[in-house]
C-alpha cells in the first residue's frame, strides 16, 4: 500500500513524519480487522459525495431548468415551444422552487406549483408538471439530486390529483358542419387580402395554420400539382406531400404578383417584408366574417367528418391526408408510402364539394292563394 510522494517541506505530500503516522495509522486499521485500502476508498467515495451535496444545494432548480432548455432547444420543433417551455417554467414554477436548490425540491414543493393551476387550466398544469419532472431528471442524472423524482406522474402524483379528463371536459376546436362548407366557402371568396386566401389553402389542403402560412414558392411543383412541407414545420417532424387541386392551383396564380422576382419568398406574405402571414390573421378573418364560433383548425376537423359520413374513403387514406401519425407501430412498419395517388383524387373531390354553392331557396305560393291575389 502506497502513502503518498514525500515531500521533505510537506507542501505537496509527506513529510518522514507523516508517512510514519500515515502508516502507523494503516497498522492500527488491520489490528482492527479493518482493510486500509478498503477504508481509504471509502474516505474517497464519502468525500466526493459530500462534494456533490455541495455542488447540488449551490444549483438552484431554476438554474438546472436553464441548463435543461439548453441542452434541449435544439431539437425542439418551433421557436413557440421552447418559448412555452420557458414561460410555463417561469410563470407557475419559479415563484414556488426557482430558488431553492434542486436537491431539495420534494412532492410537496411541486403540489405548490400544480394545485393553483390543476383545475383552473388543466392543459398548462398538465405541460408544467411534464417540464418539472423533465428538470428533475435531468438533475438527478447529472448528480445533482438523488430519489424518486416528485414530479412523476404514474403511481405517484395520480394518487394526489385528479386525472386532467375529472376536472375539465376535453374542448375540440370549434368546426364548421361539413354540410355548411358551401356557403362558406362563397362567402370566403368574396373577401379580399391573403388572409382569405391563406385560409381557402388551409381549407383546401386540410393542412394546418402553421403548415400554410410559413408555405413557400419553392415547396410547390406546380407542373405536378404538389407541395412538399418540409419535416421542420410538421408537427410529426416528417415532410409531408400535399396533392394541389385545380381550386388550390387557382390560389396559388391569384398570389403570383406578390412574389418575389428574385429569390424565393412565403406564398402568404406578412406586412413585414420577408416576413410570413401572422398566425393570428386567420382567425382574425373569421371574426370580421361574423363568425367567431369557428377555428381554422376546425376546418381540418369538418374535412375529416366530411371524409367519413359523405364518401367511403378509406381511413388510412383520410388519416394521411391530415399528416396524422400511426399510432399501431406494427402497422407503420409495414406501410412505406403515403397514398398521394389516392390523397390526389380525395383532395379533388374535396375542393370540389367545398366549391358547390348552397341552392337558392325559393318561397313558394299556393295556387289558390295566389289567384286570389
């Protein structure tokens, strides 16, 4: 067993002196039974625990969330997420644990972030208890706490909050009825600017806002009558082949003037140059259109109805037409395409039954009645 270097001044190892007690000390352990290279590591185990114990009351949750966004926001999908994530962090957890060291942050200090919320706004309570528990993790995988995390969900929190679906009835986005997408569709084409077009595109390709408005000349082929939505703007992180019917084709050549004579520019530009269209203008269309029951996200839902009470389209094919992920894992193994063919012609019959106006309604008078003036 070695004792350390000598150093005859003791300034970066032992003196004689102090070999001799080191070793007069290892001597005493194996009188004791004790094995001295055993004890030292144990010393050195024992110490560095302390040394992280220290480490982790000096970092704070809210410094180990910073850590966490940081280390993650990259591979987040869109500039609004990792601003929630920040927001809901900073909202609802921050004025209970952000200052306390993330060693130390127990079931009841995540309660006191949750219960304010947990019934009020069980969407942003159920996100926030997600993130806390993210931040938890990741302190307890960089050593900077140790136990269960008290954020958990299953077997742990479940057992002192009541499930999201108790305390809030699941609100779908508001929907046209499919019946109605004539006439609607009349009205929209009597409203000028990009918005309407934007939202006749959104309606036409059942595709969703942020889908539309971020859509760029150089995503469209128009010759082969398809726009390709890079996997950076879909929501399932995979691009996304979007037939174009002959009435989406039309939109396109009514926003041909707008674009840029070099270079390549949004298909809906915003009022900012080289800007988008805002991702509020949409909405904002409907409720000057008298309409603020509606959500343009609604619209993929009426798309979807129409789908299935007026056609007998497969629900495969209808399911890919919405981008939506397979959610049987077996069954996405096997299916390697995507059903443009047959996406094609649905999105043609689509275009097609949003571009028949309603029948005029014509009041009729008994013959009779009417004889006699």
């Amino acid at each position: 067993m070695g004792l350390g270097p000598y150093d005859a001044e003791g300034k970066r190892g032992l003196t004689l002196a102090g070999a001799r007690e080191a070793a007069a000390d290892a001597q005493r352990l194996l009188r004791e039974g004790v094995d001295p290279l055993a004890h030292r590591a144990a010393e050195a185990e024992a110490a560095a625990v302390r040394a992280a114990l220290v480490e982790a009351k000096a970092r704070t949750f809210r410094d180990v969330a910073g850590l966490y966004i940081g280390a993650h926001e990259a591979g987040w999908r869109n500039a609004k997420h990792r601003a929630q994530w920040r927001t809901t962090l900073e909202t609802y957890a921050f004025p209970h644990i952000g200052d306390m060291p993330v060693a130390d942050v127990a079931t009841d200090d995540v309660l006191r972030c949750l219960n304010p919320v947990w019934k009020a706004k069980p969407e942003t309570a159920t996100r926030l208890r997600g993130r806390v528990e993210a931040v938890l993790d990741y302190a307890t995988a960089r050593g900077w706490r140790q136990g269960v995390n008290p954020a958990r969900w299953r077997g742990h929190l479940s057992n002192l909050l009541p499930r999201r679906s108790k305390v809030a009835r699941v609100e779908h986005h508001a929907a046209l009825p499919w019946g109605d997408m004539g006439a609607f569709m009349v009205a929209l084409r009597g409203q000028p600017g990009t918005a309407a077009r934007a939202l006749e595109w959104c309606i036409l390709t059942a595709t969703r806002t942020g889908e539309t408005i971020g859509a760029r000349w150089s995503e469209v082929d128009a010759e082969a009558a398809v726009w390709t939505v890079p996997g950076a703007r879909m929501k399932a992180g995979r691009e996304h082949r979007v037939p174009l019917s002959p009435a989406a084709l039309a939109i396109l050549a009514a926003m041909a003037p707008l674009r840029p004579a070099e270079g390549d520019g949004f298909i809906f530009p915003g009022a900012v140059a080289g800007k988008p269209l805002s991702g509020m203008a949409m909405l904002m269309l409907l409720r000057r259109m008298k309409r603020p029951d509606l959500t343009v996200h609604g619209f993929r839902s009426a798309f979807r109805d129409w789908c299935e009470e007026a056609t007998s389209t497969p629900h495969a094919v209808a399911e890919a037409a919405l981008a939506h992920t397979i959610g049987d894992k077996v069954e996405a193994a096997y299916r390697r395409g995507d059903l443009f063919a047959k996406r094609a012609k649905l999105m043609a019959e689509w275009a097609d039954y949003c571009g028949r106006a309603p029948a005029a309604v014509v009041a009729l008078r008994p013959v009779a009645a009417a004889a006699n003036g």
